[in-house]
C-alpha cells in the first residue's frame, strides 16, 4: 500500500482541516499514513485546543468557513483525525524541539499523539513515502 | 435491490460522506448492501476509488434529482 507523510508547521483552520482531510482519506484508504507536528502545528495538539481562526491573508472567509464547520456541511478537523485514528493506520509524530521550547510536556498533548519524536527519526519513519506535503 | 443499510450524507462536502461510508462499513458484515445519499459532486467518483482501493463493491450509482444513490457491498 501507498504511504503519505505530511509536516504541519501551522496550528491554522485553513491548514489542519486539509491536512487532516488527506492522512485520514489516505487512512481509510487502507493507506499507511503519518503526520508530524512542528512548530506552530504543535499548538493544535495541545489539550484543549479548537482551532477557530484561518491564515490572516484569508479572514473575509473566516465567518463562512466557520458556519461550514458548525452546521456539519465540513466536518472538524478533530472528527476527521479522529476517524483516522480508528483505522489503526495514521499515526501522530509531536516535533520534540518545538515541545522543549514551548514548555509542553506530553501529558499536555491529546492522547492520540503516537510519539514524541526529533526531526532524523521522523524523517528515518517517512524516507519511503510516496507522497510528502509541507504545511504550513 | 435489498437495502440494509442507509447512510445519508447530503449536503456534507469531501471528506464527510467518504468518512459517513467508511465509518458504516467498519460496522457492517460482509455481504450487506449500504446505500449512500450524496449531493457532493465529487462522492461517486471518491466512492468508486476508495471501494477499489479497499476491496468493496460499488454495484451502483443513481442520480435522483440532486442526490447520487451509491450502492456498495460490503467485501470484508
């Protein structure tokens, strides 16, 4: 089977909903798919956190996408990763440098975070993808 | 053709009635006939790729009025 990895350096609406939308798609698909956590994506893992707010460039659609969102026409980028998660086959990489400096520890993060993990072991687990997005 | 299941997903945009799909099948038994309920115009084809890609069956696929009627039988 295929395999997808996707760096998420953003913690933004407009990026984590696509992002999720792809591994989990990919998961279903019976594909093996990973995600890693860097930088501001990190934020979106921490406990708590609901992502409301879309890349600044893109406000004047924040309201419509919002709407999208809470009448169910779009699922959550939570719904989705979570339907990705109960396939067995997508996995959660949290960047470990990005923990050390934003003062979090794993119990800080939601629980379906796989692994903490440095930049040579996420890249040793994603070198034979065959898809690899950035996104931030 | 026998119906046991129906998952309605209209008016949800890619990837809600993909996931509404999965999410049923992973509860269904082999050999049971789900009925999607679609108006993304990207469901049928999201459908027919994902059933070839995991092994299920797409038997069917109406159009009635604005909904796609996406037959699928559960493989495994």
């Amino acid at each position: 089977m295929p395999k997808i990895s996707l760096i998420v350096a953003s913690e933004k609406l407009d990026k984590l909903l696509p992002a999720a939308t792809l591994a989990t798609t990919a998961a279903i698909m019976g594909w093996e798919s990973e995600m890693f956590f860097t930088f501001w994506g990190l934020l979106a893992l921490k406990r708590g956190y609901e992502p409301k707010e879309v890349s600044s460039d893109y406000k004047v659609y924040e309201d419509s996408l919002r709407r999208a969102i809470s009448s169910g026409a779009i699922p959550s980028w939570l719904e989705v990763l979570e339907q990705g998660k109960k396939t067995g086959k997508l996995k959660i990489y949290a960047c470990s440098t990005t923990m050390d400096f934003l003062g979090l520890k794993v119990e800080d993060l939601v629980d379906y975070v796989d692994e903490v993990v440095g930049a040579a072991s996420f890249l040793s687990k994603a070198k034979d993808s065959d898809i690899t997005l950035f996104i931030s | 053709m026998k119906v046991d299941i129906v998952v309605d997903a209209r008016y949800k945009s890619c990837p809600g009635p993909l996931l509404a799909l999965a999410e049923a099948v992973m509860k269904a038994s082999p050999g049971q006939i789900i009925m999607l309920l679609a108006t993304d115009p990207a469901a049928p084809r999201d459908v027919k790729e994902w059933a070839s890609s995991v092994g299920h069956k797409v038997l069917n696929i109406e159009k009635v009025d604005e909904t796609y009627q996406i037959y699928l039988e559960v493989s495994r």
